[in-house]
C-alpha cells in the first residue's frame, strides 16, 4: 500500500463567477472560450497552466495544421480557416494552399505543394497549412482579447467541483497557491480529460501501443538547413532517404521525421514513441530525457548524410510541451467508433465533419454527432478536443489540431445556447446550434 498523508482542509478563495469556465487553452479550449463569447455568453473564464496559449500547435511546436478538405470542400472550416487568414497577414506567420486552388488536379500545383506533407490527397489540392508557433501564440491573445475572454495563464485546472452530479465549478493551481473558479457551464478542453475525471464522468483508457494517438512525442526543430533542396533530394531518391530514414530511427530509438515549417531555414522534426502513458509523470519524464538525448546524435547524422542539412545546421529548440496524443476519452451519450469511419456514418445531430484521410480506411468524410461532447451522466459539463467520446482507433482518425478546434467551436457555442435557453448542454436545441455554427463558418451538410 502506498504511504499517503491527509491534507489538511482550506479555504480556498474564489477569484471569478463565470456563465462558461474553458480549461485549457489548446486549441480546442481557445475555439471554445472564443465561440462561447461570441455566441452569447457573458462572462467566460479560461483557465491555461502555461504562459501561453495554443497547447501542441504552439508550445508542442507541432506546426502542421493538415488535411481540412476533401475534394474541394473544406470541411474542417469555421475557426480553423480563422486562423490560417490571421496568420496569413502577419509576415512569416504561415505557408500553405490556398482556398482557391482546395481541390484542383493542375500540374503545376500538385508539383509544388506534394513536397509539403498533407497538402495533397487523391491527386488533388488539400486546404492546410504549416503554421510559426510564436506568431499563432500572438494571433490566439489578438482573439481572446477581442472576444473579451478572461484568461488566466499559469493556472492549471486541476478539479471540477460538483455538487449533486452538477458541475458548480473548477478548482486551480497558481504562483498565487489554489483557487477556485465557480461557473454555470465547465468546458474541458484539457485533452487528457483532466476536468471530467476529476467530477466522476465515465471514461474509457484501452491504449494501442501500435497505433498513432498512443505514442508520445517531443518535438524539436532543426535550423539553418535548406527544406526546398531536402525536398529536392527525396524527390529524385525516394529509395534512398527510405534507407536513411531507417538508419535515424535506429538513432533515436523511435520514429523520427522531418518536416518542413513556414521558413526555408528552419525544419520541424516529429516522433512517435510507443510504450508510454501520458497520464505517468514518470513517463512524462522519461520522453522528455529520451528526445534530448537523441536529438543531437540525429542531426549530427542529417548534416553528413542527407542534403538540405550542412555543417551549420543547428538544433533551433525543443518542445516545452511534451507531445500527448491520447490518453482518456469521455463515455459520452454516443462513442464514435471505428466503423463509423469506415462506414462514413452520418449522424442528424453532427457538429464536425472530418475529411477523409486514408482511402484505404474510409473514401468520404465522418460525422461527428454533438452527443459525442456529452457525458453520461454529469450534467453541466461539456467536453472538447481529442478526449471527446470515441474509441481508440476512431480517435486516431479525429484528434489533429483542425478537429480539435471544430469540437471546441461546438462546445462554445452550445454552451452559450443552453444559457440562454436555460437548459442542461445535454438538452441544446440541436437545429440552433447547427445555425448558430454554419452563421460562423463551420461546414455541415
């Protein structure tokens, strides 16, 4: 039995009445306060324990926002298109296709885009974008603050506070010590489904160790290289870079890939580590060793083997954030699972449509229903990014960064719907929320 001691009971002060509390300022937890605000609510609280927002696509460094369309639709719209058009305004902010050329078949265009990951699918034009960490935490503080969202940075969400199976509110930890948040609607946007274990909702924990989303990650990224001659070479000797490919993995121990970024100079490196649980700090730890101490070894490789690397290339940065690509996922009042996607299920009450991404897994896009952001039973409570209701290999498929953010967009503006209709979220009109989406660009059918 593990030694335990008993903390003694406090006061802990209360710093903000909210109708909407978001923790975790993600991107499923920014799309979420934001909407909130702009659908209505008055007074939303927004809760992010680092001193930044954006979650992965800022402090993971994981910059590719991919695969928005299929054919020329954009289904992964409404914010997501937001922040690629902000981005886009800001020098260096972003590089992608644009909205124009979403499902063409020229030449030219698939010539120039097939060497950036994602940006062509099916022979066709697909709407994403690689995204510069530091301008999108800059774009995201220009939303907030434009949406009057009360943010508080260094303030980790650490407890729901439930009476009756209600949620009355969030405890959080600060430099200022613990305190608490008291809100009408919670909306957990903590990726790891910190806030609906905490109350008690049902979840489910079955990782795969073979499969993307129970990998973990630290992301780095590599300066001084030349990705259009990178890009160049793997072109020209496809067989080749496999082979080296390979030998980087037996470097580091695990996937390890290149990637490119906004600048030319600059390339963003991506793993994938198997075997470790998100929910470990000790694993957590163990990640963070492990990259760093490969790191160095892996570019050293990459500057004597593999052209677009020289001499003076140099490791730009680490993550701060540790990659967590799945963990807890919600027992809603629908779980999506894997032949939903393979049968492209659709659903009356869908708040996300995700492109297809593997033909061989499924030719069309999924509906993902607004039961999936329910819980079971604790009423108050919405959930948003990847820890929404799925199981695990259909989780694989809808937990990047664009679907994040759709998921949040539609818990927000749920959340303000059931204010003013003064009804549990579980009890949303689903028609008002769906005009109340497409009124803000989201795509559905």
């Amino acid at each position: 039995m593990q030694k335990a001691i008993l903390e003694p009971a406090q006061n802990i002060p209360v710093v903000e009445e909210a109708d909407v509390i978001v923790v975790g300022g993600g991107p499923a937890g920014i799309a979420a306060a934001v909407t909130a605000r702009r659908s209505g609510a008055k007074k939303v609280v927004l809760l992010e324990r680092y001193g930044h927002l954006g979650g992965m696509a800022t402090g993971g460094i994981v910059v590719l926002i991919p695969h928005l369309s299929t054919g020329s639709q954009i289904e992964q719209a409404g914010m997501n298109v937001e922040w690629l058009e902000r981005l886009a305004k800001k020098p260096g902010g972003v590089i992608g296709t644009s909205k124009e050329d979403v499902g063409s078949s020229k030449p030219e265009l698939i010539n120039l885009w097939k060497k950036y990951f994602s940006f062509v699918w099916a022979d066709l034009i697909c709407y994403g974008a690689y995204v510069d960490p530091e301008i999108l935490k800059i774009v995201l503080n220009e939303m907030v603050e434009e949406a009057n969202v009360d943010v508080y940075l260094h303030s980790w969400g650490c407890r729901a506070l439930v009476k009756d199976d209600e949620v009355t509110g969030v405890v959080f930890e600060s430099k200022e010590g613990r305190k608490a948040v008291l809100g009408k609607i919670v909306i957990d946007c903590t990726g790891d489904g910190d806030i609906f274990a905490s109350a008690g909702a049902a979840f489910d924990l079955d990782p795969n160790k073979d499969i993307r989303n129970c990998m973990m990650a630290l992301v780095y990224r590599i300066g001084n290289v030349d990705f259009q001659a990178f890009a160049e070479y793997k072109s020209a000797k496809p067989e080749d870079w496999a082979k080296k490919v390979q030998k980087i993995h037996e470097i580091a121990g695990f996937r390890t890939l290149p990637f490119p970024t906004p600048r030319n100079d600059v390339m963003w490196v991506n793993n994938w580590i198997p075997g470790r649980d998100c929910l470990k700090v000790k694993d957590l730890t163990a990640v963070e060793f492990e990259v760093r101490r490969t790191a160095l070894p892996v570019i050293d490789y990459l500057k004597k083997e593999v052209p677009g690397f020289n001499e003076s290339s140099f490791l730009h940065d680490t993550a701060p954030q540790v990659g967590t690509r799945g963990s807890r996922r919600l027992k809603g009042e629908y779980k999506v699972i894997y032949d939903d996607i393979k049968q492209t299920k659709k659903h009356d009450d869908v708040i996300s449509v995700v492109p297809a991404i593997d033909l061989s897994v499924s030719k069309s896009a999924t509906h993902i229903p607004y039961r999936a952001l329910v819980p079971e039973k604790i009423n108050n409570l919405l959930v948003a990014g990847r820890c929404f209701s799925s199981d695990v290999e259909a989780n694989n498929w809808t937990n990047l960064i664009p679907h994040c953010i759709t998921l949040g967009q539609a818990a927000g503006a749920a959340a303000a719907i059931a204010l003013d209709s003064n009804v549990q979220p579980r009890k949303v009109d689903i028609k008002a929320l769906q005009k109340t989406l497409r009124s803000q660009g989201v795509y559905l059918p």
